[in-house]
C-alpha cells in the first residue's frame, strides 16, 4: 500500500466507527427533531468544505423532506427567511462550535438557544455539532 493512501477507518477501527455511528440514535432520543439535526449536519460540513459529508447530508435532507430552496440557502442562513428563530439559533451555535473564535458571545447565543429549545435538547445540540465536527474530520483526514 502506497504511504500517501488513504485510511480505511472502517477496517482500522471498526469498534471506534460503530460506536460513533451508534451516537445518532442517541442523539435523536434526546428530542433533537430530525430536520433540524439535517440543517446542522449541513451547515457544520459546508464550513468543514467536507464535500462528501455535504453530499450525504444534502440526499438524507431531501429523502426526510426538506426542500431543495431551504437546503441550498442553509449556507446565507443569517440573510434569507426561510428558517424559523429556532433553527436560527441552531445554526449560530453550529456556527460558534465549528469556528471556535474566542470572541463569540456564547453567552447571548445559549440565551437564544433557552428561548427556543429544552437543556436536554441543547445537550443534544451540542453533542450533535461535536459529532459532525467529528465526522467532517474522520472524512477530510481522507482528502
């Protein structure tokens, strides 16, 4: 095998992959709605410029119901209507957790997320953003 080829994490780590894998269920019991989880899987890979995770993203999207408009407009979230204040706040703790810059007021952003969703949903969330940050990586170690 050439030194330069890509990992097979799958066969390096089968244990390491199902556990992870076996987080989104976790996740989903927790109350986090499907389609929203969609929204931040997709957001979170477009900042990654994870292309194979955009993709899966975008298909799994569509195949649960989300419109083609509101999926390409995911990544101009801030400056379009199509998303409720909910989802809204959703994205801008995307945003915040994948960018990670030490001046974003996380303070005002978890006010909003108390203003739309549960503790236990916002734990969630949160695990939910690590996981696809997670994954975007396993994915670009790849590239």
């Amino acid at each position: 095998m050439s030194a330069t080829a890509p990992f097979n994490y799958h066969t390096l780590v089968p244990d390491v992959m199902q556990s992870l894998a076996g987080v989104h269920p976790v996740i989903d019991a927790n109350g986090l709605d499907r389609s929203l989880q969609h929204l931040v899987f997709l957001r979170a890979s477009q900042i990654n410029g994870c292309a194979f995770c955009v993709k899966m993203h975008t298909r799994e999207a569509r195949e649960d119901g989300e419109t083609s408009d509101r999926l390409d407009r995911v990544v101009v979230w801030r400056h379009v209507g199509d998303f409720t204040p909910a989802e809204k706040a959703a994205l801008a703790w995307t945003e915040a957790l994948t960018y990670l810059d030490g001046r974003t007021d996380l303070a005002a952003l978890r006010a909003d997320l108390r203003a739309h969703f549960s503790e236990q949903q916002i734990g969630a969330l949160t695990a939910a953003v690590g996981l696809i940050n997670l994954w975007n990586r396993v994915q670009g170690s790849n590239y």
